[in-house]
C-alpha cells in the first residue's frame, strides 16, 4: 500500500522535485476544504503524466490531421464510451481542457453573437461563464440574471435557494435562446426538472452546468439532469475526482455542431494523456465505491454544517444538500470579512477560498462568506467526526486569529489529523 505517490514523480529537476515535495507536505499536514478540489487516484496521476502528452491529435478518432493516431484513438473511443455509460447520455465530447471552455463551446455550438442567454449571477452563486461583465462570455452574449430568494431565518422556510418565480418571468420577458442551470457557489440541490419546464415554455434549450456536482450526479447523490437537459457541461477534476480538465454530454441532435465548437472553434491540440486519465476517472466512478463515497462526502457536509452552526456561523440557505456549504461569517463575528478568515485559516493549516454570499455587501475581492466542501478530505477517509472536529478548530482559529501561539496550536493539531488520514493510502490498486 502505497502512501505517497511522490517516488512516481521522478524529475532531475531539483527545483521542481522540492516544489512537488513541499506541496506534496501541504496537501497531507493541512485539511484541504476548497469545494472545487480532490485528491485523484494514483491511477488518474500516472495516466496524466504518461507519455500520450507526446502525440498531436487533432480532431475526433478516425478523423485526425496527424499520423500514429492509432492508439490515441483508441484511448478517446474508450474515454467517450465510458462517459455516455456513466451518465447514460447519447455523445460525449473529452476534449475540453476546463470547464469554462466546455461551457463556451456549448454557447458557440448552440446560438448566434448576441443571442440571449439566461444564467445565474456570478454574486448569487453562478459561475463567471455565466456572463459576468469580467469574462468573455458577456462580450459575444447578452446575458440574464436570475438570482436566489431572500435570506430567512424560518428554518422550515429556508430562503436564499433558486427563485423559479424569477428564472420563468424573465425567461417570459427575455426569451432567451439558452437557459443555463448550475452553480459554483450553491450548497442545495438543483431541480432540472423545472429548469426544463420553463425552457419549454419559452422554447429555449438547456444547459446544464454540473461542473460542481457531476461526481455526485454519477454516484447517485444529485437529481440527474441528463434525461431533462439538452447539454450537460461539468469539469472533471471536482466530486468527480479525475484529472484537472472538462467534458461535456449532448443529446445526439446537437453532437457534430458540438465537436465542431471544441475543435476546431476553440482549442487546437487534445491533450490525449489527460483524456486518458479521464477515461480512468471514469472508470472509478462507475464503480459501486464511488457511490458509496459520494454518499458520505454528503452526510460528512451536513455534519459539518451542523457543527459549524453550533459554532455561530451562519449557513447561506440553512444547510446543505451537497458537498459544499457557503458561510457567511457576519453573524459569527461582524468584522471578519473572507478574505481575513481565509488567510487566518491559511496559518492555521485549513484550506479554504473566500466566497461572496447573495447580496453581499463587501466586494468579491473581501467578501463576507467562505466557502468550505468536503469532497477531497472524506477522499482522505475522514468522516462525520472528523468534520465536527474540524469545525472547532476553524471557530477556534477564527476567535484566537491575533494570536500567533493560539494559531500554531489549531496547526499542530490539524497536522495530527491529517496524519491518521493520508488521502492516498485509501485508494487500491
Ligand atoms: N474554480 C471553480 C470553483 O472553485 O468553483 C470555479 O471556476
């Protein structure tokens, strides 16, 4: 049993060899809580840095503009066979280098310039592809908004989840092309259902952004949004625990205009040793293990939020459904802003990345929310009493954060927790 993956990593590089070896400490002496990461199988690493980063590939198997596709080819066909299986979808497309260029290339493949779109807002949980005035989806697309209801504090009421009496009147007033459900910084479940509903009554298409939740989605724990959407984009290296990258399934009406959007619309080179670890990934999560795991990154989350509460913080929408949860830090303490929270736990060995919450007064640059998740340390083994734990050390870091000694005390006892739980000496071969 392997603990560490670093004897894989042979480099004559000394430089980056003590790079990789000071994260590799980070990553296993620190708790690692940012929503979007993982820890990927030993497996996914080593067809990551195969030698399929060698070969030129352009275009889709059997129709490339190089030579010595023969096996490259090979490794797609399986990489796309594997992920219609996963989700039961009609095409898949494993190019995507992220999933910002997933999403784009749906938008290209799908509408004209200028076409309206309706998404969520970047501030209310949305992610910036779905047209923030800061990425380039908002030059090319004219964008709608739709947010989330009011805050409540009514705990069999919550608020601050999707508002559907706002996504239809505007889909009613805009008529918008493409409607896109998904969010980035969103803790409930997202009902395709009604998305797909208020889509037909405006015959616009759907889209699907289940970059956050896709790993869940194949384990089982999301509503599935396949049988209801027309297009569904995720990354690859979130709760679906594979390479850092993107793919994107569609019905098969919409396959070759797809294909064409990703290559040559957008990206050049495939990146095949990627796409190989992709298709491991794949593999993983269709196995009943991955189903297990998703189901306890979501009972370790609602622990976690639970413990959090009872520690003062406030959960955006009361509570979660998912593996992530959205803090806003006011009620805990009215001056501490995200970003001051995310650096304090920085020192204090937790790893978190601040977060606007709906409505938020403070920029996105300060922030008066943290988003936490769950996904890579119940990767590590950790469970429900772990993430209790781990809430205290956060509140205790945060009320003692001028405290230097009080700091490097929550630090010695994070790296005491990590110890027990090594993320790689879980997965088998
Ligand atoms: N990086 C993604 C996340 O952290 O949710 C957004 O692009």
């Amino acid at each position: 049993m392997s603990t560490s993956p670093l004897d894989a990593w042979i480099t004559d590089d000394d430089e980056i060899a003590s790079l990789l070896h000071q994260d590799w400490d980070r990553q296993t002496t620190t708790v690692q809580l940012i929503a979007s990461e993982n820890f990927a199988s030993p497996s996914v690493l080593a067809a990551t840095g195969s030698i399929l980063t060698n070969k030129y590939s352009e275009g889709y198997p059997g129709r490339r503009y190089y030579g010595g596709n023969q096996v490259v080819d090979e490794v797609e066909d399986l990489a796309r066979r594997r992920l219609t299986a996963l989700f039961g979808a009609d095409h898949a497309n494993v190019q995507p280098h992220c999933g910002a260029n997933a999403n784009v290339a749906v938008y290209e493949a799908l509408l004209n310039a200028g076409d309206t779109i309706l998404a969520m807002r970047l501030d209310q949980g949305g992610h910036l592809t779905h047209g923030s005035p800061a990425s380039i989806t908002s030059k090319f697309w004219k964008f709608v908004s739709y947010g989330v209801t009011p805050r409540s504090d009514d705990p069999e009421k919550p608020g601050e989840i999707i508002d559907f009496d706002n996504v239809r009147a505007l889909a009613h007033e805009h008529r918008p092309k493409l409607i896109v459900a998904g969010a980035t910084a969103y803790a409930r479940e997202i009902d395709p259902v009604p998305f797909r509903e208020i889509a037909d009554e405006v015959g616009a298409l759907l889209m699907f952004d289940s970059a956050h939740v896709a790993g869940l989605i194949a384990g089982g724990s999301h509503p599935d949004p396949v049988p209801y959407a027309d297009v569904v984009t995720f990354t690859t290296h979130k709760t679906l625990r594979g390479p850092r990258g993107g793919a994107i399934i569609c019905r098969e009406e919409f396959a070759k205009k797809i294909d064409s959007a990703v290559f040559p619309g957008q990206q050049g080179g495939p990146l095949e040793h990627v796409i190989a670890a992709k298709a491991v990934a794949f593999k993983e999560a269709s196995q009943p293990s991955f189903s297990i795991y998703t189901q306890q990154v979501v009972a370790n989350c609602k622990a976690f939020g639970r413990a959090l509460a009872s520690e003062g913080f406030r959960l955006v929408s009361g509570g979660t459904d998912n593996h992530m949860l959205l803090l806003d830090l006011r009620d805990f303490d009215a001056e501490l802003t995200g970003k001051v929270a995310q650096e304090v736990l920085d020192r204090a060995g937790i790893t978190t990345n601040r977060n606007t919450i709906p409505d938020d007064p403070r920029s996105a640059f300060i922030t008066s929310g943290l988003r936490v998740g769950t996904a890579a340390e119940t990767t590590a083994g950790m469970k429900e009493k772990e993430f209790e734990t781990i809430a205290s050390f956060m509140a205790r870091a945060l009320r003692h954060r001028d405290d230097d000694l009080a700091l490097a005390a929550v630090r010695h006892e994070v790296a005491a927790l990590c110890a027990d739980f090594n993320p790689y000496s879980n997965f088998t071969k």
